[in-house]
C-alpha cells in the first residue's frame, strides 16, 4: 500500500481539499476525492488490478496516483468542475466533464500523463509550477505552511 496524497488548493477565493488513496493489493484502486468544507464535490476511482504481481508494484502504484492527483488539481484550475462547486458558469460554457478520465485496463491514460501543470491563475507565480507546489507541500517542503 503506497501512502497517500493530500493537497490544499485555494481557488477563486475558496480553498479545496484534494485527496487521494491507495486501496491497497486486496482493494486494487486509486481513489482521489476532492472536496470543500467536508463535502465531497467530485470523485475519481481506478483500478490497477492489472498491476497485482508486478515486481515494480509500488513504483507503478505511486506514479498513478500522483498523475491522478494532479489530473484532480488540473481539472479544478482550469474551471472542468466550477458547477460542482457552485461557481457561475458562463451559457456558451460545456457541462462538467466525467468525474474521472477513463483509463482502460492499462492504467492511466497519456492524456492523463501531459497534464499541464502551471497554474497561472491559481498559484501565485513565486511557488514555481503546480507539480513542485504540490510536492513540496507533501513533502512538508512548502514555506506557507510551515511554523514561524
């Protein structure tokens, strides 16, 4: 079982929580949640029981989980879930897109793999790209929220 991911994001003056999990070898999914006061707002959920066997497990495990992770965050940056969260949205503007990109049985899809991972509009530009944001927050690197 790898650990999981958690992440604060603050958008449009709100701030979001974005978590996800491994279910371990007897539950073979990848569960990512994003959610707001204790609400959740969106779900994605995928499975790597093509993975089960595989020397490489962890490894292969951990990088989907964080492809997801930031495919969650990307999808929050770029507006995909505003009507989940009770954001306006635009009349010209297309419905929510699925809760969670389809993988197929091989795992995370490569449209999930280039995610592009700055955040203009929600990361101030100091913090660097969203990818090194959220990993130095996971890390505990992350000056912002560490104790003076």
């Amino acid at each position: 079982m790898v650990g999981g991911y958690n992440h604060n994001f603050r958008y449009k003056g709100r701030v979001f929580h974005v978590q996800t999990e491994d279910g371990g070898a007897k539950n073979p999914q990848i569960v990512t949640l994003l959610y707001e006061g204790g609400t959740i707002l969106a779900s994605c959920k995928t499975s790597y029981a093509d993975l089960l066997g595989n020397e490489s497990l962890r490894e292969q495990v951990e990088q989907r989980m964080k492809i997801q992770h930031k495919e969650m965050l990307r999808r929050l940056r770029d507006g995909e879930l505003d009507a989940k969260a009770g954001f306006a949205i635009a009349s010209d503007s297309q419905p929510d897109a699925p809760s969670c990109t389809p993988s197929g049985a091989s795992g995370i899809s490569s449209q999930n793999q280039q995610v592009d991972v700055s955040a203009a509009d929600a990361v101030p530009p100091e913090a660097g790209s969203l990818d090194e944001l959220v990993f130095a927050y996971l890390a505990g690197n992350d000056p912002r929220y560490k104790k003076s």
